[in-house]
C-alpha cells in the first residue's frame, strides 16, 4: 500500500496550567477539513509556543505515522487516541521512522517536502498524552518522528498520495539518526556518516561534531574520560550549534567526594583579596586542573554551626603540586571572614576536585582575558598557562579594580604578559585613589565597556574569556554579540546561581533559594552549593528536579525524563537512585536530577 496522508493537524499556541505553573505550547493539534498551504516555516493557522524547540525551516512540519499509534495504543492500554495527539502536523499511513531516512525527499499535493531531523525530546509530549514519560518511551522504542523542511510550498489535504521522489545519501534513517544522539553507543564511524549528510538540521550537525570530537579526545587520551553531553532544546533553533549542548565537563573529578587538603601559604594580594595554597597531606598526589577550573570548600567556622560549601576558582598556573585559590573578604560573608580571618598555615581544610566548564580552549586566535575584581582569578590561571607554553597567539589581559588597593596580582600578570610574545595588557581604575598615576598604575578611569575594547582595536574574532560582577558580564556579552563577535567565541564564568531554563513556561519564580514548604527536619541532607542551602530531603518529591524547584533553586530542564541531560549538574558527594534509569548515564561526578532521588546526603552544584 502507498504511503498516504491520514490528517493535517494544526493548532495555535495556548496557556494551559501545569504542576500550579503556566506553560505555553502548540502541542494541542486537530484535523483540518478540507485542503491547506503549507508554507516554508509553517502550515496555514498552525503555530509553536517555544520557537527555540520547536519550528523553523529545519521543523516546519512535524510527521507521526499511524503504525506508531497502534503500537501506543497497545503499550499504554489506551483507546482514546485522536489525530493530532502526538503534536504532529501530519498524520500519515507508512512512513516508519526505521525507513525513512534524513534528506529522503517526497512530493504531497503541490509540496515537496525534505526529511531534516527526529523529533527533539519534549515534556510537552507528557502533558498531551498524559503520560510523564512519554520523551523518553519515543526514543527508547526508536518511535520519535520527524521533521519535513518545506522545499517548495504548496497545497495538502488528507488523503493525498505520498511520493518519494529522492533518497538522501547515507542513508541512515530517522531511528537511527535519533539513537545515536540520545542512546550511549555513538560510533565514531556512524558520527562521521551523519556528518556527511547535507539535509540534517545544523542543531544536530553540530551535537554529532561535538561527540566525534569527544570520540577523538578519549582516544587520544584515554586516561582523561569527557564527559557526556548536554543534549536539551535551548540552542536548537536554526544556527550550528548542538540542541542545547552546554559544553561537556571536559574531565571526571579526580577524586570523588571531598579529601583534606593543607594550608601551605597565606599570600595578601590586595586589601581585600587573600590567597590560599593548598597541598596534600598524604602521598596521594593531585591532579592539575584545567585553567579556569574551580574547587569546592567544604566549611565549619563553628563546630556546633552550619556547614558551609563555597566554591573558588584556581588563580594559578595548573600542577599537581597543589592548589592556589584567592578570596574576597565579603561584607558579612561566612565563609570569606573565616577564610581570611581564622584560617593560618598548616590548617586543614576539606576540598571536592577541580570542575568547570570555564576552560582556556586550545586554537590560535587571539585570546582575550576580561576580569574585574577578585573574577581575576579564572582567567589568570588561563594566563599563567598561555605564559608557561610561551603561546605565540596574541594575548591581551584586561581588567578592572577601583583603584590600586583593590587591585589583585598587579605584578603577577604584569610579569606573565612581559613573557608572552605577543601579550597586551590593560588597567581601568573606576575610582582613582591619591596614589595611582595615570600611565604607571593604570591605563584608563572609568570601566571596561566594549567601547573601550574597540578603542584599544582588540579583535573582535578573539576568543573573549570574561568574569566579574554579574551586571558587567551581561554588559559585555551583550555588547560583544552586538558588536559582531560569534556568541560560541564569548566564554563566561558565573560565580552565583546558575541560570534558569524551562522551555515554554511563563512567569518563573524569582524568589530567592528557601526551604520547601513544610520542611523535614530529618532525612538526607541536600546541600545545593551556589545557592547556599542546606535542607533535609522530602520523600514527597518524585525528584531531586522537584525538589530543588520547591526550594527555588535556579534548575534547567527539559524532557523531565533522563533523555536530553538538560538538567545535568555537577554532584560533589553523594550518591543517587535513578527512577527511571535515564537513556544514557552522566558521567561519573554529575547527575541527572530530573530522575534521581538521594540514596543519603548529597552535595549538588546549584
């Protein structure tokens, strides 16, 4: 029997009401009557709520077969099932995604039609079908669906035949293609043949060049294990970059949990900025970090006080001697007073293993260090190692203090920049003291804008590496991208809480992190690092993802179901039960919380 088209479905976005929240989706589709135009980017009188998921020229129509709702039907035990029902724009007889392979071509009605991508794992699937699980069953089973890209627009109506009129090359089918994406086994040769496929969408282009160069790392390196990736919808939309893939943990942590480690030196590096060297104190030694990486302090100023967890990037040159990390003494901050005021030489501090994503990248273009205050730290580190391999790139190292009692490592990256060949630096003061000398302290009062940076004529297709105060990163990055710099050459490091995503919903709190509502006085403890909390888990919570969202503790997420690895976070200590099992494990020092639940204690990073 040939192909055929069974429905075109359509819908408009709504707001329904989800958990007590506000989400908006197209995913709600009813049959059309009679013939439609189906148009580049969309169909006449349909629509998608979340355009970074959703839509596009790559996902201008969306297809689901009826082979597929059969076997749904079954599986589920349902018999209530309408055309529509899994978002799909068209509905069709054969097509199955073990057949259909990316770049096939066909011809319906007037439309010709090219196979671009698998369905992107979605929660909002759950919702429509009323089954929590739903993103992740559809690749599990190899039942995801695909996208039509729209090669010349025209008329459709159900019942129209559905004619093959090219064959894509490769041919790797829909199934397949979708496999290897979110299921664990990622072939480098299977990687390398998808990559050769004009028609697949640039957001999966871009996941699959991304694990080929994973692929390659771990063999070249086999005893540096990369992490997995992060493979969530928020970069999907029509640009070549992985969907959603935040940049894999380039390393497992060299040690699980947190080991004592000893106060070798107390360095002061500025009025209010102390330098901490840490060594071992037993014949195990340490593990060089990566430049810009950071460590975990695990604190108790007073012994019947709370624990305190605070985290600290490395400011020196990466060994395996030992660690330096540089803090600023906070106005009424815990942790920085005791550091700075209580800690002396020979103290034992407990410490979790370097982490980050925040990493000097090898190439050669220019590299450009951007710091104010004690956000030096990451990018010295980055400096310090440019300097040790005396890197013939071109390298300019600007920063900001409010004057020179407030400026940290002065002579320290004065001295790294004199050693690179091609090294630039420069010095803002906001606020001058009696002091400083215009030209012999400091180049320039007043900030560091991007106006500054074209001024100085700093390249604008560098690698720009940037930290500080919150407002003057978002400041930059935005001028940056503005003045034409590539958003993947803008790396910044955020100290605070982590940013929130949630495809699709509206409103999200902005309340400060808090116990939940009702809050256990025992059970495991959850520490959630960045925002500084300390609670006792509650078996109510069918999550950790759940639960941190009780506390309002900034998450990202998803599919909510183990398979996109959007909410993937660093777990310090601790150990977790998956329910259910995700698709693909995280590596080993992360977890998933949209399907964990804490075995005892946890340390999470958020």
């Amino acid at each position: 029997m040939a192909p055929r088209l069974v429905s075109v479905n359509i819908g408009l976005p709504r707001e329904i009401t989800w958990r007590g929240r506000t989400v908006r989706t197209g995913i709600w589709k009813s049959p059309v009557v009679g013939r439609v135009m189906v148009r580049n980017l969309n169909i006449d009188g349909d629509g998608q709520g979340d355009l970074a998921g959703h839509g596009g020229v790559n996902r201008a129509v969306m297809v689901y077969q009826l082979d597929s709702y059969r076997y749904w039907e079954h599986q589920l035990s349902r018999t209530d099932f309408s055309y529509g029902q899994f978002g799909e724009n068209f509905t069709v007889e054969g097509l199955p995604d073990a057949e259909v392979c990316i770049g096939d071509r066909y011809r319906i009605g007037t439309a010709l039609f090219e196979v671009s991508q698998p369905r992107v794992t979605c929660y909002r699937l759950g919702i429509r079908m009323n089954e929590p699980q739903m993103a992740a069953l559809v690749v599990a089973q190899h039942r995801p669906g695909f996208y039509f890209r729209v090669l010349e627009e025209g008329e459709v109506g159900a019942g129209d035949e559905i004619v093959k009129v090219a064959e894509g090359p490769e041919r790797m089918n829909v199934a397949e293609i979708d496999a290897l994406l979110y299921l664990p086994i990622h072939p480098p040769e299977q990687l390398e043949r998808a990559l050769r496929i004009p028609a697949l969408s640039q957001g999966w282009q871009g996941s699959f060049q991304t694990l080929l160069q994973n692929k390659k790392s771990e063999t070249s390196e086999q005893e540096k294990p990369v992490g997995t990736l992060e493979r969530c919808l928020a970069c999907e939309a029509e640009r070549a970059a992985p969907p959603g893939l935040a940049p894999p943990s380039p390393l497992s942590p060299a040690w699980p949990g947190f080991r004592q480690l000893r106060v070798s030196r107390i360095n002061q590096e500025s009025a209010s900025v102390v330098s901490l060297t840490l060594t071992p104190v037993d014949i195990l030694p340490l593990v060089a970090a990566l430049p810009g990486q950071f460590i975990i302090l695990r604190l108790q100023p007073k012994p019947d006080g709370p624990v305190l967890l605070r985290n600290y990037s490395l400011s020196n040159l990466p060994s395996a001697d030992g660690y330096r990390i540089s803090i600023k003494l906070e106005q009424n901050g815990a942790a920085s007073s005791y550091l700075h005021q209580q800690i002396t030489p020979g103290d034992l501090l407990e410490v979790a293993a370097p982490r980050g994503n925040f990493t000097l990248q090898p190439g050669t273009k220019p590299v450009v260090l951007v710091s104010a205050g004690v956000g030096a730290t990451p990018v010295l580190a980055m400096l310090h190692s440019l300097a040790h391999e005396t890197s013939p790139r071109e390298v300019w190292w600007l920063f900001g203090a409010r004057n020179g009692d407030e400026h940290p490592f002065a002579r320290e990256s004065h001295n790294l920049i004199k050693a690179l060949p091609n090294g630039r630096r420069f010095i803002a003061y906001s606020r001058p003291g009696l002091g400083d000398r215009l030209g012999v302290h400091f180049d320039y009062a007043g900030k560091i804008t991007v106006e500054v940076l074209k001024k100085l004529g700093t390249p604008s297709d560098a690698d720009f590496y940037l930290c500080g105060p919150s407002g003057f990163m978002r400041d930059l990055s935005a001028g940056l991208v503005t003045w034409g710099v590539s958003e993947q050459r803008v790396h910044t490091e955020v100290f605070g809480l982590r940013k929130q995503f949630a495809p699709g919903v509206i409103g999200q709190s902005q309340a400060r992190p808090h116990p939940p509502e009702g809050s256990s006085d025992s059970g495991p403890n959850v520490s959630f690092v960045r925002s500084g909390l300390n609670v006792h888990w509650d078996p109510k919570f069918s999550s950790l993802l759940d639960f941190a969202e009780a506390c309002d503790v900034p998450v990202s997420w998803a599919c909510r179901t183990g398979v996109c690895h959007t909410c993937e976070c660093p777990l310090i200590s601790g150990s977790v039960d998956y329910q259910p099992e995700p698709l693909e494990p995280p590596p080993p020092g992360n977890v998933l919380i949209c399907c964990s639940r804490p075995k005892g204690d946890v340390v999470i990073d958020l």
